[in-house]
C-alpha cells in the first residue's frame, strides 16, 4: 500500500513566512523537502546531491490552445556535503535554480533538444524493437538520478454554486520516488505526499519541519505509525 499524507495548512500563512525568506511558496516547500530529505539520509548517502525535479505548465511560457499535457521539468539539485545543510543555504540553492531554469529561453531549448533529438534521420530509422528498450533504459537511467519530485497545480477554483460545499482538495502522484503536490483552494493549502517506500522518516521530518517555522498544520495519513 502506497503512503499517502498531507498537510493542511492557512495559505496566506505560509506564503507570509515564505515571503520571509525572499522565496515564493514553491521554492520555500522545495527547499524543506530537500532539507527533510538530508534529514533522513545516511552519512554515506550525503556523498551525494540530493535532486528535486519540478514540471512546469508550459502555458505561462508559450502562448497555446492545445488541450493535452503541455509542460517540461526543471532539476534542482543540492549538494549538502559541498554547499552546505543549513535552510538558508538550501533555499538560496533552490531560488537560484529556480531563476535560472524557469526563463523562456531555458524552457525552449529544452523542447528544441528533445525535438531535434526526435526528428533525427538515425533515430526514426532504428527499429522500434531496439528503439523501445534502449529508450526504457534511458528513462531507468534519469529516473535513478532524481530523488523526489515537487508538483505545484497552484490555485483551484470552482463555481460559486457549490464552493461553499468544498472544504479542500488534495492532490496525490503514484510514483517510484517520494513525492510532493501542492495545490490550493481559497486560503487552504494542502501538501500531499505520496511514497512506496516504507519508511516514513521523509514526510515526518517535512511535517515536522513546517511545525518548527511557526507553520500550524493538520495531518492526515493513511499510517498509523506516522
């Protein structure tokens, strides 16, 4: 059974106390998802980075009618042994991440990358029975590399008709990583997160962690041991 818990939590709040820190509440919940991560790693672990990967809805970039998934992923990746472990550090990791990859320029030559990769005269002439396991392969390969991933669906809005009748809504990913999504409705927030893993040492030091800044929460689980 996969875990899944989340977080409730007043929105401004949190977008107050992330404003604190000169982040928005994006790159703040990245950034105690990172250190929650490193929390809960070995000392042989720490020899590497930990990496957050984060879609992005394309749309805010290029302006499109299409009705299908429209969006890339950026990576943002701490090395807590070379850059640090304190939250301050962490975050301005992020931030920078953020800043750097979230242009319109970086999101286009990703698509070009990734077209020009598929539209390549060698690639379409190798047969699909060797093309599918190669390409399973490099999806193993870059799936290995990332640690968890952060989901943001932003603000949820719903006909007055039957908003008084909605309390919040919560968002979960089945996933082979740890994983968090965040969405909002009016001025509650909710922070899922869903795991196969059976330890549950990730979202209690996240939970605990958004306790400590002075975030009031309330928890649910489908664990008891949380």
């Amino acid at each position: 059974i996969p875990e899944l818990s989340y977080a409730v939590a007043d929105g401004k709040a949190v977008l107050e106390i992330a404003h604190e820190f000169h982040a928005s509440i994006g790159e703040f919940l990245t950034a105690v998802l990172l250190c929650s991560i490193s929390d809960s790693m070995t000392v042989r672990d720490r020899s590497h980075p930990v990496v957050i990967t984060v879609p992005v809805d394309l749309r805010g970039f290029f302006q499109t009618q299409t009705a299908r998934n429209f969006f890339g992923v950026i990576h943002v990746s701490h090395d807590f042994k070379k850059s640090g472990d304190s939250f301050s550090e962490v975050l301005e990791s992020v931030r920078r991440s953020f800043k750097e990859q979230l242009t319109p320029e970086t999101m286009l030559e990703i698509i070009n990358r990734y077209s020009a990769l598929e539209n390549k005269f060698l690639v379409k002439a190798i047969p699909l029975a060797i093309k599918i396991p190669c390409l399973k392969y490099a999806g193993w390969r870059a799936d290995r590399e990332d640690t968890s991933a952060v989901s943001n669906l932003g603000k949820i809005t719903m006909p007055a008709e039957i908003s008084n009748y909605i309390r919040l809504f919560s968002v979960f990913v089945s996933s082979r990583r740890p994983q968090i999504c965040l969405c909002s409705f009016r001025d509650t927030l909710v922070v899922g997160y869903s795991s196969r893993m059976e330890s549950t040492d990730i979202p209690r030091c996240f939970f605990r962690r958004l306790a400590d800044l002075g975030i009031d929460i309330e928890i649910n689980s489908n664990l008891e041991q949380l």
